[in-house]
C-alpha cells in the first residue's frame, strides 16, 4: 500500500513537472514575440522555473479552495500561443479556474471562451513603440531597473534599456558596473550572461547593447550621438527632486522626459501606480514615483478607506537600513543616522505618512507617521493602527484584501499571505508594491492593525516600472478583468 501510495505520488508530480517544462517556452514566446506576460493568480511567469510554475499552481487552492491542475491551464496557454494577441497582461490561472469550474463550465468551445474574456487584445494590431530609456544613477534602485528591463529582451519589446550615466569613468569602472549588476547580495545572480565591450564602453546583457556614459550633470550628455532619442531619463540620484533640478536632463540632447525614483518637491506630480497613475498625461515631462514606504502603504490605504472610510491613523514604518546611514559609528548630518547601522535599531522620521495626500487627496491630514530603521539589509514592514468609519471584523477585513489583491484594480499593488511561519526575508524578490500579512491583522469593530510587508528596492523598482510604461503612453492591459 505505501509502495502503491509513493508510485503515485511521484507520478502525480513527473505530470505536474512535464506540463510545466511544456508551458516554460510558450510563456517565453508570448513574451519575446508579443509582449504577452502570463500569470497564474496574479503570480507572474515571466523567466519562472518549471517548479514556480507548480507553486503558483498550488496557491490557487488557497484562494478557490480545489486544486487547479496544470493540465486544465495548459489547454489555455497552448491557445493563447497560436493567437494574434496584443500586448498585455494575461491570467491563465483565472480563466482556467473559469473555463473548469467557474461560470463557463459548460462552454466546450475554449476558442470562443477565450476571445469573449480577451475581446480587447485578440486579433488586435499592435501599433505601440518601443521607447528608449536612459538609467541616471546605477545604485541599488537603478541596478534592479536594469535587472527588470533586460528580463523583458526581446523582438517586441517596447521598453529599451539604452544606456546608463554614471560618475567616474576611471580604468576599471566597466568591470566594476558589471559585476554589481552580476553579483547582487540579497537578490541574488543576475538572470543570464553579462559581458564588457571596451571598445564601445558599453555593457552586453542577455542581448541587450547598453552604452555606459560618463557625466557630472544631466545637461551636459547628448544621448542623440549613441542614436538614443525621445528617451525617458530614470534619475535613480535623488539629487535633484525639484523641477528645476530634474529639468536639467530635458536640456540634453536626445532626452524627452524624466523619472524621479524619490519623492517629488513642489508642483512634481507623486505617481503611486494602481492609486493616481491615471494623472498622468502625455503632456507630463517630469514625474516623480514616490517612496517605497508611499508605494507600499497607499493602495491599501485607499482600498480600505473606500470600503470602510478612514477617519485617522498613525503609520509606523520598520524599515532597513539604506545607504544614507553609517555603517560605523560617525558623523552624519542627520539625527541618530550616524550611529551604525547594523548595530542598532535608529528611530528616524518618514514623510510617507504625509505623502500618501499627494496621491490620495482623500487621507490629507489624518495620518502620522514615523520610522524605525533596523539592521536588516531589506524588506520593511508598515504597520497601519487606523480608526475606521464603521465597524468591522477580522475576517471581513482580511476576506475583503484578499479580493483586493487577485480581483481589484489594485491587484499589481497588493499582495495577500495567510501564512503563519512567513518573515522578511521570504518577500525578497516580491513584485507586488505591498503583502498584506493576514495572519497578524488586529481589529476592534472601528480599530484596525494592519501589518504590511514590502520590498522597499524591488517591489519598489516594479511599481517605478509600470510608472515609466505610462510615461511612455504603453497599455498594457490586465485581462480577464
């Protein structure tokens, strides 16, 4: 009986495994040739393993509470694979999940099924250019910009990594860019082959051609002499955070429009994507995307104020270190920041709190906020004591950001785990710009504890992504709805 048990356990799994390594190159086609990216409830396959492909598989349970076989999903991507389809963000999870056992179980026809679901993007030109981008700045958050770009090489690919601008330019600069970009400490190794062109100063990665350019301003580089034009310069510096400053890169030759991966100063418009991105214009020439901590607090926020209103509340941010504070014990301009940062626990103020106004007008004045800085590399955690405007409970609350986060416009933003067992480090790599962690909601009829995990440098870097494919006026669709 065991023996008859441990066959068919392994059986069950070797099937799982060949439907995964049959799907892995159909997702990368969709991709490559179409800028199709696939998910599975919100899990994004793009350069996944066969086996986060089973995973992803596996968490569908968590949610619909029945298994979602990889057999009953291949069907759909494997038809996706031999449509003309636009760029766009597909779930093949959801519409498996609905072709099976959802409303159109008794739809035999998967053809008809899938153009009713994705009317929008079947058999539709794809009229979009491509735009070149331009990384200011190659520090933690410039660095994870590439890493995301380059993942997205292909034929159709209509956000090109072109350059980067740097400090220095002193022999052995190349080789140092290149291994950071290689080598990275809490994300781990690069996805693919890097290599150094001397000759044309200028790194190769995955087949992308990226010109390293040496400057001390923005206004002096004329990208147009590396056949860069109409470029969206990414200032990763937070050097300048005013209009002024950041208008210096619209004086250089080549360049069109600019990213602030900082909080803007003055009129600069904060974008948080999912909550105000729709301000955007084609008429906007300098956006700023806002902090980290303002990314990740913002979308529930607005989520929860709209379901329950939000009378007031105070945010405490737990945040790792960056590199604005010492890593011993010296002088630093800043409160306590120059105490070392490994050694200690550093209370420091964020303006998050305040923040979360620009891009929610709603929540002007009603939330505090502070920071406490910990020796950890990444991953912080915001913790939201709200007093509500009606009352509620713990599993209404947690029910009701679940569904925010597989079937809300705010799906990209939130993320939802019911784990018990789960820390920080287990949300490196996290895309979602937040990770509502169920499992230590606090709530008191109108009192509310939320806890909420981020990625402050990756799930950042994604939510700064999807700012720059608006500036560039790229749709990229979401479907099923």
């Amino acid at each position: 009986m065991n023996q008859q048990f441990e066959q068919e356990l392994q059986s069950s799994w070797q099937e799982r495994q060949e439907y995964a390594e049959m799907m892995l190159p159909l997702i990368g086609k969709l991709y490559r040739n179409s800028a199709v990216e696939i998910s599975v409830y919100g899990r994004s396959l793009l350069n996944a393993s066969a086996t986060d492909v089973i995973k992803a598989h596996r968490k569908v349970r968590l949610h619909e509470g029945v298994k979602l076989r990889l057999r009953e999903s291949f069907p759909i991507l494997l038809a996706l694979s031999e449509m003309q389809i636009a760029p766009a963000q597909i779930d093949i999870g959801k519409l498996a999940f609905d072709f099976n056992y959802g409303s159109a179980v008794d739809n035999d026809d998967l053809n008809a099924f899938l153009s009713e679901k994705l009317g929008d993007v079947i058999d539709k030109e794809d009229v979009q250019k491509p735009q070149d981008v331009v990384l200011y700045g190659f520090g933690r958050i410039g660095r994870l910009l590439a890493r995301l770009l380059i993942e997205r090489q292909g034929k159709n690919n209509k956000l090109r990594l072109r350059a980067i601008v740097v400090r220095g330019g002193r022999d052995g600069d190349l080789e140092k860019r290149a291994s950071l970009l290689r080598r990275d400490s809490v994300h781990g190794p690069f996805n693919g082959s890097i290599s150094i062109d001397h000759e044309r100063n200028a790194l190769k990665a995955n087949g992308s051609f990226i010109q390293v350019i040496y400057a001390n301003s923005p206004d002096e580089v004329d990208y147009t002499q590396y056949g860069i034009d109409n470029a969206i310069i990414v200032d990763n510096t937070g050097i300048w955070r005013d209009r002024d400053g950041l208008g210096l890169h619209l004086k250089a030759k080549g360049a069109s429009k600019a990213v602030l991966t900082a909080p803007g100063k003055g009129d600069i418009k904060n974008i948080v994507h999912g909550v105000n991105h729709e301000e955007i214009t084609p008429d906007d020439t300098i956006l700023s995307a806002a902090s980290c901590t303002t990314n990740a607090i913002t979308p529930v926020l607005k989520a929860l104020d709209e379901e329950y209103g939000i009378e007031d509340g105070h945010v405490e941010t737990v945040h790792s270190y960056t590199n604005d504070q010492n890593l011993i014990d010296n002088y630093h301009k800043g409160d306590r920041r120059g105490r070392s940062a490994p050694l200690n626990m550093v209370i420091t103020e964020t303006g998050a709190a305040k923040a979360v106004s620009k891009a929610y007008p709603k929540l002007a004045g009603k939330l505090t906020g502070n920071a406490i800085r910990v020796p950890t590399p990444n991953v912080s955690l915001a913790i939201l004591n709200l007093n509500l405007a009606k009352g509620t409970d713990r599993v209404a609350v947690n029910e009701f950001l679940r569904d925010a986060a597989l079937f809300s416009s705010l799906q990209h933003q939130i993320d939802y785990t019911a784990s018990k067992e789960i820390v920080s480090t287990d949300l490196v790599g996290s895309r979602a710009a937040s990770v509502v962690d169920s499992q230590a909601t606090i709530v008191a009829d109108k009192r509310l504890t939320l806890y909420v995990w981020y990625d402050n440098e990756f799930g950042y870097s994604c939510q700064v992504m999807r700012v720059i494919r608006d500036m560039a006026g790229l749709s990229f669709p979401t479907l099923p709805l």
